[in-house]
C-alpha cells in the first residue's frame, strides 16, 4: 500500500474509533425502540440527525417514504452509496440485527466524511426502511433515490461471517377466503367453510413441495381463522412468502402455489383472493471485485470468514434488487450467536452484546476501507465510473 492509503485507512480506523461509544449507543437505542417496517419514525432521526451533525447534508422523506432518507458528503466524481437498515420485527424486536447494520452504515459514512474530496468521492448514506417484507429499496430505486450512484454496499448480521448472504427471489402474497357463517351445530349445511379452504390449500401445498426445484420454498402463516368455534368461519385470511432461486425460476413456481390457493376455494365453494403485498425481491448479483476488497479489509480487522459447510442456507432482501441494478455486496457480521440465528428472540439478544458492538466497530471500518480501496485503486475506479445508475435504466 501506498503512504497515502495507509494513511486514508488509518484515518478512517481512528475516527471509528474515536466515535465508538456515540456509535454503540445509537446501535443500542434502536435495539431497543424497535419500530416495524415504514414506521422507524425514531430510528431514521437518530440516524440521519447523528450524520448532520458530522457534516452531511441531510434530506429526509424521500422518495415518497416518510422514513427514507439520504444524506450526502463530498462532491468527487465517484458516488458510493452505504445502505442503512433500521426496521424491527414483529414481536421479537430486532432479531435480524437491523440496529448494527444501521450504526455501522452511520458510523462508515462518518468515517469517510472527512477524506471524501481528497480521494475524488461523494459518500451518499442511505436510510432504507422497510426491508423486512416491506421492499423499500425497490421503492427507492424505482424513484430515483439510487439516481447517480456508482457501487453500493451494506453490511448484515448473520451467526457467522460470510462474504456473502445467499439470496432467494421472493414473493409476498395474502391470500383471503370468503364463505358464508352458519351456526356450527344447528344449520352446518348452510355454511361456507372458509377455513376448510385454507385446510385444503395447505395439504396442497404440502404436496407440491415433493415436486419443489432447488431453492423453491413457500411459508406462511394463518393471520384469521375464524371468530367463534359455534360459528362456521366465513373469512379466513394468511400470509405466504413465494420464494425461488431468481426471478425468472419465480414466474414458474408461483402460479403453481397460487393454484394451491385456487384449489381450496374450489373445494369449498368459497371464493378467492390472491394479493401481491410490496414488490417482488430478486436474487442477489454479487459484484465479486468489491467483495474481494472488502474481504481483505475485514480480515484486517481480524474477522475470520466461516468455511462452506454444503448446507444451503438462504433469505431474501431488497438489497438484492439493487443488485442487478448497481454493482453491490451484503456481506455478513458473524456474532457467533449458534444455536441462535436470525427471527429468533434470542439472536435478538446477541445484537445487544460486545460482540455485536464490536461488529458495529468492524463493520464500519471494512466499509469505510473497501470505499477507499474503490477511490484509490485506477482499474476499480474506472470501471465502476463506466456506468451510472439512473431509474428506469435497464437492469443488468
């Protein structure tokens, strides 16, 4: 390494450093105050506020999102974008870790505020709410919130530290049944089963996973079944999560569930709807010359990345979306939770831990260096120079 990187990412290490306990508090806050999808009303303030007041010109509510936000430093030629995740879930808080990935995107964000002129770049953090089902980076790139940007990154929680979270293609849909109330015991006959429907639906599905390709899924849960067991239900609603290796495998393995769906309300008589609930979530396209910088910056740091085990492991993430827009990585934090892992009230609690701070700390710093190495390195830079994302661009 040169001198002058050498000192870029020692600068950039020191003011992580320097900023640990505001950093740690923040993750801490939001740990704590968790807030669902499109409502992280607290959680986007601290963050955007915390950016502000490192020097960042801030504007919140974009993209037509009440709790999006980008907040922008430099003015180089170069524009990486850091995504902020800060959503919660249902019922078990932040048990994907959503608080470390939003202090270490504020915490890479300041680091590079300072040495973002003299390295020729424009540091855009991005506040992206609603990841957890919600889509609203598909809605940010659909409105132009990505508009300009060269390479964007993030980093994600995960048991164990991988440069990569495999990603699956995913649909989410709420299927609702309608059928007719009878009194359960005198006049059954003049009923309309409606959670006989979903009964039906779900064997069906269970059916079909034998006929299942790699990386098929489908899940759900039965949001309404019924008011009264004296009742016959005639409305019964669920959520299901449509998942595939990618958007093209989608088109093929939806329908089949949705006729799962469709072959309830036959069986029945009841009727049927079947509504997409946000966007559909692509598969992920690493961009495997940034992940190889930022591999090398985190082993740096000491993060030593888990060893394939040939279990296929997968999720979804909106993230994912940018992907095939942007060049883009999405590397995981391991916190050495096992047997906790990830929508589990007990991985919440590691995000609340000294190992989860420290990946606060490491998180930032690894961003914050593989930003530099993308500045700083002639053939990085001029490729990723080569193309400008704008939306409505085709995606690659």
């Amino acid at each position: 390494m040169s001198a002058d990187l050498l000192a870029a990412k020692a600068s950039a290490r020191d003011d992580v450093t320097a900023r640990a306990h505001q950093l740690v508090d923040l993750s801490h806050r939001i740990h704590a105050n968790p807030e669902l999808s499109f409502e992280e009303v607290q959680s986007s303030s601290w963050c955007a506020d915390m950016l502000a007041n490192g020097g960042f010109s801030v504007t919140t509510g974009i993209c037509d999102l009440p709790t999006a936000f980008s907040a922008t430093i430099g003015s180089g030629p170069l524009t990486v974008g850091i995504c902020c995740e800060y959503d919660a879930l249902p019922g078990i808080g932040h048990a994907c870790g959503h608080n470390i990935i939003a202090a270490a995107a504020v915490g890479a964000g300041l680091a590079l505020a300072d040495l973002a002129d003299d390295l020729g770049l424009t540091v855009r953090v991005l506040g992206t709410p609603a990841e957890e089902g919600g889509g609203g980076k598909i809605f940010m790139l659909e409105r132009g919130g990505f508009d300009g940007l060269h390479a964007a990154m993030m980093v994600h929680p995960w048991p164990s530290e991988l440069i990569q979270m495999p990603c699956l293609a995913v649909s989410h849909i709420d299927v609702e049944y309608t059928g007719r109330e009878a009194h359960a015991s005198a006049f059954p006959e003049l009923g309309i089963n409606a959670a006989d429907a979903i009964t039906v639906a779900q064997v069906a599905i269970g059916l079909l996973r034998q006929h299942a390709d790699t990386g098929d899924q489908v899940h759900g849960i039965v949001t309404m079944g019924g008011a009264a067991p004296n009742i016959v239900p005639g409305k019964t609603r669920a959520k299901y999560y449509i998942r595939a290796q990618s958007l093209e495998a989608l088109k093929s393995w939806q329908p089949r569930v949705e006729q799962c769906f469709h072959a309830g309300a036959i069986a029945t008589g009841a009727s049927v709807e079947i509504e997409l609930q946000g966007p559909i979530y692509s598969e992920f396209l690493l961009d495997e010359q940034i992940a190889a910088l930022y591999r090398a910056n985190a082993e740096g740091l000491g993060r030593e990345f888990a060893r394939p085990t040939g279990k296929v492991v997968a999720a979804s993430t909106d993230m994912a979306n940018v992907s095939l827009a942007i060049p883009s990585i999405h590397p995981t934090l391991g916190l050495d939770s096992l047997p906790a892992v990830n929508h589990q009230a007990e991985f919440a609690a590691h995000c609340a831990t000294p190992i989860a701070d420290l990946a606060v700390l490491d998180g930032a710093t690894a961003m914050a260096h593989t930003v530099i190495d993308l500045a700083t390195q002639s053939e990085q830079r001029s490729r990723l120079l080569s193309t400008t994302y704008r939306a409505g661009t085709p995606i690659i």
